[in-house]
C-alpha cells in the first residue's frame, strides 16, 4: 500500500494491516477505519487544517449529516467555530479523481442550509476554495482556507 505524498502531507499516520486491509486511525473519530484513497485525502487535509491552519481538533466534524431536497447526505469534512457554527465545508476525493463542476456543486448542496462562509474541494493534489458573501449574495474562489483565528470570537 503506497499512497502518495499530498500537497498537504505533514504528519505521519497510525497504519495497520488486518485481513489484507489497511486501516488508518482517525484523530477526529477516535478510531481506526479502511484506508481507501479518498480516505488518504481526508486524513491529510484535516491535519492540514490542524497544524498549519490553526483549526481546533475538537471543532472538526467527519462525515457530518445534512439534509438536501429531503435526501440525507454525509459531508467529508466540516469545521466549525467556537460557538459551534459552521465556517468551513470541505468534500475530498481520491487523487485519482480530477475536480470537477459536479464535486463543486455537491459541496454547494451540502451548505445550502448550513451556511458556511468558506467551501473547498480537493483531490490532495490541488484545491479550490470559495468565500461566499451571504450579505451580497457573491461567490468568490480565494487563494487559500483562512487561519482559524479569522473565526475566533472575542
């Protein structure tokens, strides 16, 4: 099992093999799951958001529910601030899978009744990050995901 290296790779990883499986432990969940590509991507991007982004551990949601058109849906990743609201939505996938309109919309779908100010889709080998302006009804691509302290109330 050789996984590579993501733009966002800073830390190394609990691994173990069992059955012919790997598995990867997730702080987040607190707990071992299947090692699959698009799990690769996650793991990274949440110590990404942790170590270089400030982002607290236990302010960090995996595979959070929502709802869309009366459809439950489960969001890879969602950051919130310290008054428990959403600032950050965030849908990986495999490295093996280009960015497309369609990822882009579904991450759109899953904030249309959360509300976060920032949205990012990546495949660990690039990203793209939205900035929604709710006031002025706007949608802007921006360089990078914020510094957690941007959300930090005082």
């Amino acid at each position: 099992m050789m996984y590579p290296d993501l733009y966002c790779k800073i830390s190394d990883f609990k691994i173990k093999e069992k059955h012919g499986k790997f598995y990867i432990f997730d702080d987040i969940r607190k707990k071992y799951v299947v090692l699959t590509e698009e799990e690769w991507v996650r793991q990274n991007f949440v110590k990404y958001l942790i170590m270089k982004k400030g982002y607290r551990e236990g302010l960090i949601g995996i595979e959070k529910s929502t709802k869309y058109n009366l459809q439950k849906k489960r969001m890879d990743i969602v950051a919130y601030n310290n008054s428990a609201e959403p600032i950050l939505i965030v849908e990986c996938k495999s490295f093996s899978k280009p960015l497309t309109k369609e990822v882009l919309n579904q991450v759109a779908s899953y904030n249309y009744s959360l509300k976060a100010p920032f949205l990012s889709i990546t495949n660990g080998l690039s990203k793209f990050v939205l900035e929604v302006d709710y006031s002025k009804n706007k949608i802007e691509l921006v360089d990078d995901i914020p510094e957690y302290k941007k959300f930090e109330k005082l």
